[in-house]
C-alpha cells in the first residue's frame, strides 16, 4: 500500500507550476475522436485519470502517442468498437463523456455506467434528456448506458439543474446535429469554454460557452486539430490554500487569475496577502487566519471542487466558520478524518461547522476521495507530528506530481510503500 508520510507546521516558501486542467483533459481528450485523424493535445496533466482516458480511446482502435511528458498525440482515423467496457468506465466518471463524442462521430455508443468519487447520488437523467431532445434512443440495460441516433436534430435543450457533465456531453453530441442546438441554463466552468474552443478549433460553431446559454450550429464534419489545455483551476487554488493555511509565501505559477477571483476573495477575507500578475498570483498566509463563511455554487461562486481544502484552512481560523454545501449531497465525509488531527467540527446536512482550534496534531488518516485527499495533505502541513495518509491513489487521479512539487517548496513529504500484511494461508 502506498502512503504519503508528511511532518508539517513548518511554513513553506518558493514557487509552484500549475499543470493542465484535470476536469478540461478529461472531456478534451474523449472530444478528439469527434475527427477523424491526429489530434494533438498540450499541456495534458500526468494523472491517472488521463492514463485510463488514453486506455478507453486505445480500445476504442484510436493511437495513442506520446510526443513529450505533457503532448499526446490521438489518432483517431480508425475506430473498431463503440463500447467503452465496465472495466474501463468504472475507473473514473468522465468515461461517460464517450456517449456524446462517440454518438457525434458514429451515431451510437454503449458506454458502462460511469464510477468516479463518491459523494452522494450522481444522476446522469440531464444527460440523457439531453441526448433525447436530439433525437437519440438512449436505454439503460445490464449497467450499459446505450443511445444510438438515425440523425440528430438540433433543438433547445433546457437543463432543470446546471451540470457540467450534462452541458459538456450534449454539448459534443449537438456539434454534429443537423440545424442549431440551444443549450439553457448551461454550465459556466472554465473547462465548458474550453472544451468549446477546442471543439470550435475543430471547425465546430459554438458561441455562448462561459455564459447560460450556449448556441451550437451543428456542422457535418470535424477535423482534427493541436491545442493546449487551460492551467488547472483547483490545483491552483489548492496550493493557493496552502500557502494561506501553513502561513507560507508561495508563487503560483501558470494560472489564469480570472478564473481564481472567488477563491483569492474567501483568502483575502481570511487575512492572507495575494498579489496578482499576468499568468501568476503571489499568496502569503499570515499568522492569524480569520474566521470566514463560505457557500459552494456553480462557476462562478466559490468551487465545490475547493471545499474540503479551504475548510482544512479554517480548522485552525480564529472563531466559527460556516460551509455550505450546495452542489454535492454527501461531501463531508473528510470531516472525520480532520477531527482524528483535532479539528473541531459539526456536521449538520449540507452545513459544516467549524470552531477554529490553535492547532492540529498530525495522525494517521484516509483520503476518500480526490479533493478529500488534497485537504488532508493541508491538514498534515499544517499539523505539529507526522501524519499519514492513506488512499493517495484519489489524490493522484487529480494532482501532477504532488509530491514533487511540494518538496520544492520545502515541505517534508514522503510517499511510501508499506508492504501488505502476509495473509495467513488456510488451514
Ligand atoms: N446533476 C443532476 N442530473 C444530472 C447531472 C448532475 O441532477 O444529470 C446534479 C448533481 O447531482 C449535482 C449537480 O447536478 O448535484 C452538479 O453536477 P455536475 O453534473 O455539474 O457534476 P459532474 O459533471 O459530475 C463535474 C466535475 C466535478 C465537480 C462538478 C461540479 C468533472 C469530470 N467533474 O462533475 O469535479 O465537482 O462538476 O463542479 O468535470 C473533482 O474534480 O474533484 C470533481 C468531482
């Protein structure tokens, strides 16, 4: 089993490089076999979440190639199946992003209901009525999502919830409907405009992308293209919040400032100082972080991707912070694993109470899921003593050599294999 081992409390210093968007790779790379030919895709994340992504697109008959540690070449001139297996799609949630680029490019896909972290019901009902309203067949047999389509037709499309997933599926599908395709109450995350970009570099015609509606004209052919994914949002903002929560000076380097505002504003309020330049921001914590209230809502409010580590943050804030939880039903589960480090924290359905402590004492602790994980590794840099995580396999679908570029700063961290305990043989 593998672990990180981290002694924190000690404040870090330095600069970080943020990688690729996870939640942009993960619809981009599914989107590039909506052309036929080579694609290639920039500043892809080294995660392993993009490892089965390339795994799902081999089995597909596509080519896969990599040209430097972050450039992958997709080949898609061949594809042999339109299935992507429960093997495959369990791994991880975005496998589901194969229904609208493979109903896009071959009018019919059987993909395996999609797993990914858990934190309460995922419905994927806006997805399908999505697909529905374009006119595909979508059934649901034997765990199998399958939809298939003689044609499909462009038309207006209102979402009853704002879904990312559902915006950027239908989305790929309604590129090649016939006509024009209206998508309301549309995601706005920096990953939906640019998934449309690339789609758009493509030779698609969506206009709206980062706004509720989006407009789509459906064109006939695609072709493939080269394009270079956005700086990740959550990354940047994680370590934003490390800085903030371990009272240490550190540049972030790689970002789009923009997409960083209600992040960097919950940090201010916290009494941390940020300077901002071009495509970098500077975050110094201070030595008291202040009590804040934060909700979670879709872009352009405060990210539900940022949640459990800006609560990690106000474990050790002067006075009573309130979290909202307003995307995921059932995404507090790190809670538990704050408190065995001392953390003073009530959970009341979607509302998380957090009484500031002085300090934290490292422990042993599991991540339960990715953003889980990056709190916890706040939490341990944070902490007097040493704390070991286990589960980093979530942390690692998420976060490019964590480990590395957090020894950069000068944090002491290990990652750490344990071997399994010998299982006694029957008798
Ligand atoms: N929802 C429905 N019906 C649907 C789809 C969603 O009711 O058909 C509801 C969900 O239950 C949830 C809300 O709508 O309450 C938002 O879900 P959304 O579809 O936006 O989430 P997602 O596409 O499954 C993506 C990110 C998540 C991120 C959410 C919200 C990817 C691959 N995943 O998930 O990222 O939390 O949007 O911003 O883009 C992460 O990176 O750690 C992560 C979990």
């Amino acid at each position: 089993m593998e672990k990180y081992l981290i002694r924190g409390g000690a404040p870090l210093s330095g600069e970080i490089t943020i990688s690729g968007a996870k939640n942009a790779a993960v619809a981009i790379l599914p989107a590039t076999v909506l052309a036929r030919g080579c694609c290639v895709i920039e500043n892809v994340p080294c995660i392993s979440d993009v490892t089965v992504l390339l795994g799902i697109l081999r089995n597909l008959g596509a080519k896969t190639r990599y040209l430097s540690a972050n450039t992958v070449e997709i080949d898609t001139a061949e594809l042999d199946s339109t299935v992507v297996p429960y093997e495959m799609a369990r791994a991880m949630r975005a496998s589901y992003y194969f229904l609208g680029s493979l109903l896009g490019r071959c009018s019919e896909a059987s993909v395996s209901m999609p797993g990914g972290c858990d934190f309460g019901v995922r419905p994927i009902d806006q997805h399908i009525k999505g697909f529905k309203a374009l006119g595909a067949e979508v059934s649901i047999d034997g765990g199998m999502i399958n939809a298939s389509v003689e044609r499909m037709v462009g038309c207006h499309i209102h979402f009853d919830v704002v879904s990312v997933g559902a915006t950027v599926n239908v989305m790929m599908a309604a590129v090649r409907a016939k006509g024009i395709t209206i998508l309301e109450n549309a995601a706005k995350e920096p990953h939906i405009v640019d998934l449309a970009n690339f789609l758009n570099s493509m030779g698609a015609d969506i206009r709206g992308a980062g706004t509720d509606v989006i407009k789509i004209h459906g064109v006939d052919v695609l072709h493939p293209s080269t394009y270079s994914i956005i700086p990740d949002q959550i990354e940047a903002g994680t370590y934003m919040v490390l800085a903030a929560a371990t009272r240490s000076d550190l540049l972030i380097k790689n970002v789009i400032p923009k997409h960083l505002e209600s992040i960097a504003d919950k940090l201010l309020a916290a009494g941390a100082q940020l300077e901002e330049f071009d495509d970098s921001i500077r975050v110094v914590g201070k030595e008291k972080i202040e009590r804040v209230n934060v909700k979670t809502l879709p872009h352009p409010g405060f990210p539900t991707d940022m949640q459990s580590q800006i609560s990690a943050m106000l474990t050790m804030a002067e006075g009573t912070s309130i979290v909202t939880e307003s995307v995921w039903d059932g995404r507090f589960k790190y809670v538990d694993e704050l408190k065995r480090m001392g953390a003073n924290i009530q959970v009341d359905g979607k509302m998380a109470v957090i009484e500031g402590v002085p300090s934290l004492k490292g422990a042993p602790v599991k991540a339960t899921d990715l953003r889980a994980g990056a709190a916890l590794v706040i939490a341990g840099l944070m902490a007097e003593g040493v704390t070991e995580i286990e589960g980093i396999e979530y942390i690692e679908r998420g976060y490019e050599r964590i480990v590395e570029k957090l020894l950069g700063i000068g944090a002491d961290i290990q990652r750490i294999t344990i071997p399994e305990p010998a299982v006694p043989k029957a008798l």
